[in-house]
C-alpha cells in the first residue's frame, strides 16, 4: 500500500510540477543563478567585511592596503540586493507563468468533464480547487522547490572551495552541512506526515462526535447523559489540542538542534582558520573571514526543514487536482491534425465497438458490449430508463470517461487520441444550460469567441429569438441576469443552441433538453432544434417520445444492452412494448 502511495505522488509531481519546470529550463536556471548570486554576494560581502576589519586592525601604512576590500565590501553589499530584487522578479515571473499554464489546464479538464463532475463536486468544491490548490502551488515554488536547489547548489559549491584548503576539513564539512540541508529537512517532513495525518483523524472524529451530537441532541437531554457527552467531546477536543502541541513543540526542538549543529560548524570553521594560521597556510586577518562567510549560508538552509515539512499539503492538493485531471499527462499534445483531417472529411462515422464500461472496478456494468455506428447526419435518439447508460454513452462519447473495454472511433480515430479537440467535433446542449450575467450578445457568443455581431444575430435567427432579443430595452446588449433569470426555460435553450450553431461541431449530443417546459413549447423547440440541425450527427438523450418522428433511428438501453433499435414506425409495428411506450407517452 505505501509503495503504491509512493508511486501516485511520484506520478503527481511528474504531471504537476515535473513538466512546468522542463518546459521552462532556461527561466528556471535564470532564477537558480540569480539565487545562487545572492547568497554568494552575501557571502562575499562577510568575507571581505571581516578581512577588511581585521587588515584595518594591523594598522596599515597607507589607505592602498585596504582600498580594495573597501571597494569589494561596497561592490557585494550593493549587489546583493539587485541579485535578491532580480531573482523574487525572475521566480515570482516563472511561478506566474507556471499558473496561467496550470489553470488553463485545469479548465480544459473540467470543461471536458463537464457531464461528469456534477455528480462528483459541487460548483464550491470546483471554486476551492481553483482558488486554494492552484494558488497553493505557488508556494511550492517560491518556498520549497527554488530554496532547495539554490541550498544543494551552495552546499556543492562551499564544498569544493574548503577542498582547495584542506580536504579532511572539506569532508566533516560535507557531513556536518548534509545533517543541516538534508537530515533536518527529512526528518521533519516525516514527522510532520505523522503528526498531520494524526490530527487529520482526531479533527474527523471531533467534527463526528459533533454532529452525533447535534442530530441527537434530544436523546442527550432525555436519557440525562448530556454530561457524558460533553466530557467525551471536551476529552477528544483535549487530544486534538496536545498533537497540535506536539507538533509545535518537536519545531521548537528541531529549531533549537539546528542552530547548536550550525553552532558546531561555527566553532570547526573557528579552529581550522585557527589552526590555518599556526600552519602558516594564510595570514591571521583572514580569520575574521574565514568566520564570517558561514553567517549568509544559514540564512539560506534555515528555511529549509520548515518547507520540506509543507510537502504533505502540497500533496493533498496534487492529489485532488490530479482526481480532476483524470491521468491526462501534460506532454501530451493535442493530436491537431486528426482533428483537421475529421473537419475535412464530407462523411463522418461515429462507432462503439464492444463498449463495456463500469465505475470503480464493479462488477455490474453501466453498459456491456454496447455497438452502435452514427453515419453523418443521423438523427438518434437513445431511449432507456434512468440509471440505463444513456448519459454515460454520452460522456464515453467525450472522452470524459474511457471504456472498461472495447473502442469509440470517429472516422477510426480513437476518442481518447483527440483529447482536448474533442470540443470542436462534439457540442452538447444541455437540460440547463449555464447563462452569465452578461449580454445577450456575450452569452451567446461564447459558442465562438471570434464571431462577429452579424453571426450571432443570424445565429439567433435560426433558433427564432431574434424578433424577442431586438425587443429588449438594449437589444443583444440587455444584460441576462443572473442565471438567465430574464428568460424563460425554452428561451434559455433556445439561446444555448444559438451557441452550439456558432459552433459548428459536426455532431451534437442533445441531454434531455425539454425537461420541465410544457408539451406545446416542448414541440416547438425540438422543431426548432431538428431544423437548424439539419445535417449534422445528432444524439438525443431523452427519455420522452414527444418528436421521435423526427428520428431516423431509435436505440432503446436497458440493463447495459441494446433491447431494441429501428426507425419510429418500425418498431412501432413490430415491437408491442414500442408502441405501448408511445401511447402511454404519446402527447394529446
């Protein structure tokens, strides 16, 4: 269980923080070098500080014996602040390059899960991902992943410049910094991990002994054990407080041991430049300097342990982007040119080859060995009971979802293989479309951003609301109100397919459209919707036979299979249950 924990966050990074930082190599190495600078101009400004203050102690004949530490003391302390303001400029540019790329992503995940993430989030949930996830990564950044290399670039570096003094010093070096830059740091992140996942289960159990309570609260009083439960729920909360301090404290204590461990490493850097001087290897005045130059590396891995113990937040929304993201690696390309070669194409086929799909590995199958072909410009309708597979078909359709087994082609291109350009292929209309509180113009615009004025209205047109819109005090610049709330239920689908024409998909899938408008403006609308259809691939998901006569094929789903299929006056002859159906639903 832990390798396989091991191995999805290993496939989070690789998706989430991997690629961004390969896309961007040279940004990256800018911001490295520019950290590296900084804590170097640090460095070399107590070098020369303390060679400076140590020469000028010997009382020197002249000003020349000092003037060039004086000039290098004022060239680092001016470019250490450069080097700093260049690279928080550089790596806050890179973080925010990195984001605008995740939330792009992040949209095309959910615009393409559009039919699945309902029954999965609520649209608060989706906000949080956005909001607190994604701008959580930018901590990531600027916190964790930039200090650490810019920390093993630094560690690396005094290494080999103690080597060219003394080796056997070099080494305990390298071991006392590794106990700093590494040890510190893992240790804290595995029992901050520890630590969290212990709260995380007290605070689940305190916010369920809660709401026990709350549901329960007269049988409390009734029985008279009132004082039990508060003594339970205080006793719990107790708990929650001591890991909380326990946690605090093992900072405090880790805080405490690293700077005695630096403290060590003071007093070594103290007896060798010591010793340094009883060898003759250099001058006493360079003790000062010696001394000195460590100062500026512990204002660079200080921070380390405290932001290698925040890797398991960062986890958790990896983990809750990566459920979103589906497994769809970034360094995929879209396949641009299957999509070309499908638009081209006078006859477009749609087909379901065996399609078998079930949820979570169940044994019970949504659909089982469903095939089906869609020839250009049929008109489907795809009947069944709720729970049938209808609107699952329809998001295997869209790549939401991929087969348990068997293949959705469209002109022998897999679904999966078109990924995002799916959108271009395939529109929906919904049975509640989503309408902004924006223009008339803007919202049904938003079917092609780049249409002009004169498309939307010819837009609006042929789904017969123009007449209505050009009535409006403003006209198409009327704001809709929230939600659409200006319009009623057969305007709002009226003005989505005004959308789905600017569109121009050559296929469009119909998700109950007319459910909850009266038959008469159920009949239009659909009349409506088959005529500006015309032509292209239509799959209507309905579980009403008002307008199947407009229907060139109907699929009837029931228990994961095809029960029936043929045209409306086919069945209606050959097949009892059909015809009962239809009469019994049969609009008077």
């Amino acid at each position: 269980m832990n390798n396989k924990h091991r191995i999805v966050n290993r496939a989070l990074y690789d998706s989430w923080v991997k690629p961004y930082l390969q896309q961007n190599k040279r940004l990256l190495c800018l911001v490295l070098l520019l950290g590296t600078l900084t804590f170097f101009s640090a460095s070399a400004l107590m070098f020369t500080s303390g060679y400076l203050i140590s020469k000028s102690a010997t009382v020197p004949e002249n000003i020349l014996m000092v003037y060039v530490p004086i000039v290098l003391v004022r060239t680092f302390g001016i470019a250490r602040p450069i080097f700093r303001y260049l690279e928080r400029l550089t790596s806050h540019s890179v973080v925010l390059k990195f984001l605008s790329a995740m939330r792009v992503r992040l949209y095309q995940r959910l615009e393409k899960q559009a039919l699945t993430l309902k029954s999965r989030y609520s649209t608060g949930d989706l906000l949080g991902v956005l909001a607190d996830d994604l701008e959580h990564m930018q901590n990531l950044y600027l916190q964790t992943i930039f200090p650490s290399i810019v920390a093993l670039i630094l560690y690396t570096i005094c290494i080999i410049a103690l080597g060219f003094f003394s080796i056997p010093f070099a080494l305990s070096m390298l071991l006392i910094l590794f106990v700093l830059i590494v040890l510190f740091p893992l240790v804290s992140l595995l029992v901050t991990r520890a630590k969290q996942a212990q709260i995380k289960e007290s605070r689940n159990n305190l916010y369920r002994t809660l709401a026990d309570a709350v549901m329960g609260i007269s049988d409390w009083r009734i029985s008279g054990r009132h004082e039990d439960f508060l003594k339970s729920y205080e006793e719990q909360e107790k708990l929650q407080d001591e890991l909380e301090d326990q946690t605090a404290q093992f900072s405090r204590r880790r805080n405490f041991l690293f700077q005695f461990v630096f403290t060590l490493l003071i007093i070594s850097m103290i007896w060798f430049a010591s010793s340094s001087v009883d060898s003759n290897v250099f001058n006493h005045v360079w003790i000062a300097a010696f001394v000195l130059v460590a100062f500026p590396l512990l204002e660079a891995i200080a921070p380390l342990p405290d932001a290698i113990s925040a890797l398991p937040s960062y986890e958790n929304s990896l983990s809750r982007l990566n459920e979103i993201n589906d497994s769809t690696n970034i360094e995929d390309e879209p396949s641009h040119d299957s999509i070309q070669e499908i638009l081209s194409s006078r006859n477009m086929t749609v087909e379901l080859n065996d399609v078998t799909f079930s949820y979570n590995n169940e044994t019970k199958a949504i659909l089982n060995r469903v095939s089906m072909t869609l020839n250009q410009g049929d008109r489907v309708a795809l009947l069944g009971r709720s729970g049938a597979g209808k609107s699952t078909l329809a998001k295997l359709l869209l790549g939401s979802i991929t087969p348990t087994s068997g293949q959705i082609t469209i002109n022998d291109i897999p679904v999966p293989k078109l990924k995002e350009d799916i959108a271009q292929l395939i529109s929906v209309l919904q049975q509640k479309p989503h309408l902004f509180d924006s223009t008339v113009m803007n919202n049904i615009r938003l079917g092609n951003p780049k249409a002009s004025d004169e498309e939307v209205i010819e837009a609006a047109k042929q789904v017969k609301m123009h007449d209505y819109i050009s009535s409006l005090p403003d006209g198409y610049n009327t704001r809709m109100r929230e939600l659409g709330g200006r319009f009623s239920g057969g305007e709002r689908q009226r003005i989505a397919l005004a959308r789905i024409l600017l569109q121009k998909t050559p296929i469009v899938i119909l998700d109950e459209p007319t459910v909850g408008l009266d038959a008469i403006t159920e009949r239009d609308l659909l009349n409506t919707i088959f005529k500006t259809l015309n032509g292209k691939t239509v799959l209507w998901i309905t579980h009403h036979l008002v307008g199947v006569e407009e229907i060139n094929r109907i699929i009837f789903l029931e228990d994961g299979h095809i029960q029936m299929e043929g045209t409306h006056d086919h069945l209606l002859q050959t097949n009892s249950r059909y015809a009962n159906l239809y009469q019994l639903d049969r609009p008077m």
